[in-house]
C-alpha cells in the first residue's frame, strides 16, 4: 500500500466500508469480509487526471462519456476533468448543468467539468466566472486556444483569487504556431512545416507575468519545453501561484516518433517496430519535441517544478487521423489507458519512485482538485487503484476501452496496468 498523503509505503490491507475508507489493518486475513487479493500488487489512492477531453457535447462520434470514463477507469483513474472546447463550449451555467446530469448517469469514474475563460472560447469576452463555479466547475480554460486578449487574462486570474479556482492555459502563439510538429532538425528532413518552441514559450511568459501582477493563480497545461519549465520554475521561485503539468509522452517520446522511431525515451524498454514517417497518430498539439526537451522536462519532474502529471487525453476518430496527409491530420493522442504504465517505465529506469509516481497522480491532483480524493486515510472517499507493475499486455483496439485509438503505442508491449479500480467502494474496472 502506498499513499503519499500519509507517508505510508508498507504492507497493509485496506478496509473499506460504505464508500469510504474505514481504515487499513497489518494482518486481516481473519476478517470474513468480500475481498480482492492483491498479493503482489500495488494498493495506491485512485489516479485523477486534471485533463482530459471527453468530446461532450458534441463531438461523440470521437468519444461519449461511457467510453471515456471506461478508459479511465482501465487505466486506474478514478477521477477526470473534462475540458470546455465542445460544443457547446462548456461557457454557460445551462451546459455545465446538463453535463454534470449526464455524467451522474453515465460516467463510472467521477467527472468534473472545467468551463471556459471567455464566451465561446474566442478568447474576447470573460464568462460569468462566478456562476459557473456555483454550477461546478472546478477550473477554466481556453484549451485548444489561449485566450487571446490579455484584459480577459487579467480577469481571470483575478476572479481566481476569489474563487480559489485555477486559471488553466494553453499557451501557444497562434500565428507563430502554424505548423504540424515540432520545428527542427526532423521537421526540415520530412518537409513538415514547424511549429517553433518559443510559440508556447511566448504564451507561457505573458500569462506569468499577468499572474504576478495580479497574483492569481495560474495553472499551465502541457508544458512540452524546458525554456517552459525553467519560466515557471523561476515564476515559483518569486512567488508567484502557479501550478504546471507534465504529459506523460513529453517525457518518453520526442520528434523522432514523426520520423517512425517507436523507441520510448529515458527508458530501458524494448523498443517496438519502427513505425512509418509521417504517422499521423504522433501528431499532438504542443508537439513532441527534442530529445534534449524530454530529458529538461524529466529533471524538472524530478526536482519538484513539475505539480502533476496528467494526460491531455484527447480522442479523435480514425477517419481525422487514419488516410490523411500530417499536415491535415487532427491533433491529439490518446492518453487514459497508456499514462500508468509508460510512467512505470520512469519508475524502472530510476528517474522517479513509487511513492513519487503516486504522489503526482493522485496526492498533489487530489490536493488541487479539493474534493477529498487523493489519499487513502480514513474517513476518505473510498477511490482506490490497484496496479500490477509487471504485468505486460500488448496495445491493440481490442484491448482498449476508449472509442478511438489514436496512439502510436498500437502494437507495442507495455509492462504495467491497473488490474482493479473503485470509485466510492463500488468496483469500477478488474477486481
């Protein structure tokens, strides 16, 4: 059992009683209580992913909150929230409503919907940030797009000081960014247009420097560059509030995949069969970047700059990916199901412990997230992961629960998988 909230990494059996955690025992093998065997396994709170795109309303022909929900719960997430670029955008207290009743019937992991900064997500007029957090919203956002007028920035981040709700950015210069992937060496020998890295660097810097004047708090997504870390890094260091993300193929995958590596990064895995140049289900927005990029990102993971790692899931249906040229492929990978076990691969390698996996999962997202998840300490909601860290299965659609497979993991073996999932005691995935 590890739980980073409690400082407890040991042998225990937890107890589970009406949804929530009654408390953990050293031998209870005498108690006559239904029970799953995890000999051998790992017992963690439940993952929670600050970061995903479930495609409602809207766009269900990509993705629909029952397989969404289930290709959270197979990858040992307990807890998602759903980004606003739908449709409708998620700008108003009636669609927050209606998404929140329909995730109540059809979600079998727990969803919180995060709205958008500006109405319509244009990016030119601030929401009504007040009344969306009354309807549930737990953060807002523009992703996809940073919102482009820095007034309605401003704003934000000053009603985030109120609400005590994260402001979360997606920083990239959009006229800077016009490109496919990655400006660089491999863009130039596959003739993709490039996106450069300062597109995003540009972004992240104006929304720091909003933050600290208006010290609100600033949560920035997918941070796929090391000039990015370092910017928050020192934005921290003067105390500003900011809080940032680290995607799990940003530290393990770099451009290389565009150009057909299938070589995970920072590793010691086994590498898969070199894919073709040019695959459009490495097509991602930020991009994959430099090799030297994943290595500043991990180090950055490793000292603490980084709060959480989460997966930026984001489906697409295969006739956006599959058949078309990369410069008109969707952008967008798959993320739910592969985050655990590429993560583990880290763990292996010696970069990161356990606990230290857990710890940026599941405490520090269940911390931020504030609704009592996170920990196993009793009293606490009864969301719980357990995970075989050497189990090994091979990606392919049949094994996964999301409606589209769009990863350039298929036909890879992976080593690591949750093997049971429970939300509020009740068991979701395995068992």
């Amino acid at each position: 059992m590890i739980d980073p909230a409690q400082h407890l990494d040991a042998l225990r059996d937890v107890v589970v009683r009406d949804g929530v955690i009654e408390g953990f025992l050293e031998e209870s093998s005498h108690l006559d209580l239904p029970s799953i065997d995890a000999t051998g396994q790992i017992v963690a709170p439940g993952l929670i992913d600050l970061h995903v795109h479930l495609r409602v309303p809207g766009f269900e022909y990509k993705e629909t909150i029952a397989s969404g929900s289930a290709a959270a719960a197979a990858g040992g997430f307990t807890s998602v929230c759903c980004m606003p670029n739908t449709k409708p955008v998620l700008d108003s207290v009636d669609v927050i409503a209606e998404l929140i009743a329909q995730a109540d019937r059809e979600s079998i992991v727990r969803l919180y919907p995060i709205a958008t900064i500006s109405k319509g997500r244009i990016g030119d007029e601030a929401v009504d940030f007040e009344a969306l957090a009354g309807a549930g919203a737990i953060g807002f956002s523009d992703d996809g797009d940073s919102t482009r007028n820095s007034l309605v920035m401003r704003q934000a981040l000053e009603a985030s000081k109120s609400l005590n709700l994260p402001i979360m950015v997606h920083c990239e210069d959009k006229a800077l960014a016009s490109g496919a992937m990655h400006e660089g060496d491999v863009s130039r020998a596959l003739g993709i247009p490039g996106i450069p890295a300062e597109a995003e660097e540009i972004s992240i810097a104006r929304d720091l420097m909003l933050t600290r004047l208006t010290g609100g708090w600033l949560h920035v997504l997918h941070v796929s560059t090391g000039r990015g870390i370092d910017l928050i890094r020192r934005a921290k260091a003067e105390g500003s509030h900011v809080t940032s993300e680290v995607m799990p193929h940003h530290l393990v995958m770099s451009d290389e995949w565009i150009a057909g590596s299938r070589t995970l990064l920072n590793v010691d895995e086994p590498a898969g069969e070199p894919g073709i140049a040019g695959d459009p289900n490495t097509k991602v927005n930020p991009p994959l970047r430099t090799l030297a990029d994943t290595k500043m990102l991990l180090q950055a993971l490793k000292d603490g700059y980084f709060d959480i790692i989460a997966t930026d899931h984001a489906p697409h249906a295969d006739f956006e990916k599959q058949g078309k040229e990369f410069v008109h492929a969707a952008f967008g990978l798959s993320g739910l199901e592969f985050a655990l076990p590429t993560c583990l691969a880290l763990v292996r390698a010696g970069h990161i412990s356990l606990s230290d996996l857990i710890y940026r999962f599941a405490t520090v997202p269940g911390q931020l997230l504030n609704k009592g998840t996170g920990t196993l300490r009793p009293g606490a909601p009864a969301d719980i992961v357990v995970f075989d860290p050497d189990r090994t299965w091979k990606v392919t659609p049949d094994e996964l629960r999301s409606k589209s497979h769009n990863t350039p993991l298929l036909g890879m073996t992976l080593r690591g998988r949750a093997t049971a999932t429970i939300v509020a005691g009740e068991v979701r995935f395995g068992g």
